[in-house]
C-alpha cells in the first residue's frame, strides 16, 4: 500500500540556506550529507520537522557533483521552532563522504506559493514504474487534499545505507496557491532528510 499522507493540515515550514565552500561532493550525496549533519546536529532519525534539498551544481562522468563556487548552499526546510537548533551549523566542516564542505551563516525564507513546483527525486516504497508510481504520488495529493497534475520524469536511483532505493523526478503543475504551499510543507515519499521528496518552484534554484 502507499504511504498516506497525514489528514491534518502539515504544520508550517521554512528554508533556512546556508552557503557552503566546497568543490566537490558526490552526486549521491543524499545518505552521506544526512550523516554529515547528524554529527552536527545530533540524532535525526525520526526528525519529522527536517526536510533537506539536494545539494545543487554541475554533474561530472567520474560520480562527483562540482559545486557552484560562489552560489552553492546549502538548504534545510524546519519547522520554525528548530530555526535554532540547525543555526549550529554555521562555521562548521562536513564530511560528506570524503569530500570537506564549510558552512557558512544562514538566511531564512518563507516558502512561496508557485503554480508548478519540482523535486529532483520523489520515493514511495514498492513502487517503481512510472505509471503506478504516478498513481501513489496522486493518492498521497488526494490525502493532502491538493489537486495538481503529475508528471513523471526520469528514474533516478539513491544509496542508502548500502542499498539502491528508486525515485523519479516529479514535477506538479496547476496548483493553488494553498496547494503549493501544503505540497512544500509536507513534501511527497519518503527519505525526505535524505534530499527526496522534498518539491521547489520550477526554474529556481536554492537561493543563496
């Protein structure tokens, strides 16, 4: 069965960006980025109020993403109570991997409402083929109580923990303003802290 989406409205949600110095991290870099910042921050696990956008920049044929030198970021949508919680990370050094990322002093945005609204990677447990996929991304719409149309782009695949989970790019169009704003505050899947499920404005990247 599909994971439902909670019947309560999904409470508030806020990105707070952080810039990063860094050249290099892996394209999947999801599991290891949320390791990285539980060193920091603690226990994350079953941290409900934390959602993280996957890290943005050029894709490489060796496996590495190449940051963006002067606008790579680094992104967390919170519950406005743990704004104070994830400001620990300014100042400090990832490890992502391997590969040495520092975080700078955040920003904090209120989410926007937008009419189409993207995310790299959405992942629903037992459902891996595009069109039942589309099927449980519209039931879990339906439980949010939000009317979008859903297009399904490419298969992608994230590591985590040593096994191959499978998601597709997800992109919802004609949404509402309150439908947006519900679909970013409560996101779409599963493995939201480990940059899936976690949906955007379409053509704008993590503001720095």
């Amino acid at each position: 069965m599909t994971p439902s989406a909670p019947s309560s409205p999904p409470a508030d949600r806020v990105d707070i960006v952080f810039p990063l110095a860094g050249t290099l991290v892996p394209r999947d870099h999801g599991y290891a980025l949320f390791g990285a910042l539980a060193r920091v921050l603690g226990d994350l696990h079953g941290a409900s109020w934390l959602a993280v956008h996957p890290l943005g920049g050029i894709p490489r044929p060796d496996g590495l993403l190449a940051l963006h030198p002067r606008r790579g970021s680094l992104c967390l949508r919170v519950v406005p109570a743990e704004i104070p919680r994830v400001l620990a990370l300014a100042g400090k050094a990832l490890d992502v991997d391997g590969y040495r990322v520092h975080v700078g002093v955040s920003r904090v945005y209120p989410l926007r409402p937008a009419e189409a609204l993207t995310a790299r990677m959405v992942v629903i447990k037992g459902f891996q083929e595009p069109e039942p996929f589309a099927e449980a991304v519209k039931r879990q719409l339906d439980a949010l109580s939000v009317a979008a149309s859903i297009e399904v782009g490419r298969r992608r695949i994230v590591t985590i923990a040593g096994d191959k989970v499978v998601g597709f790019g997800t992109t919802l169009r004609g949404l509402s303003e309150e439908g947006s704003l519900v679909v970013q505050r409560a996101g779409i899947g599963g493995r939201q802290r480990m940059g899936c499920g976690v949906f955007g404005p379409v053509g704008r990247e993590a503001r720095a």
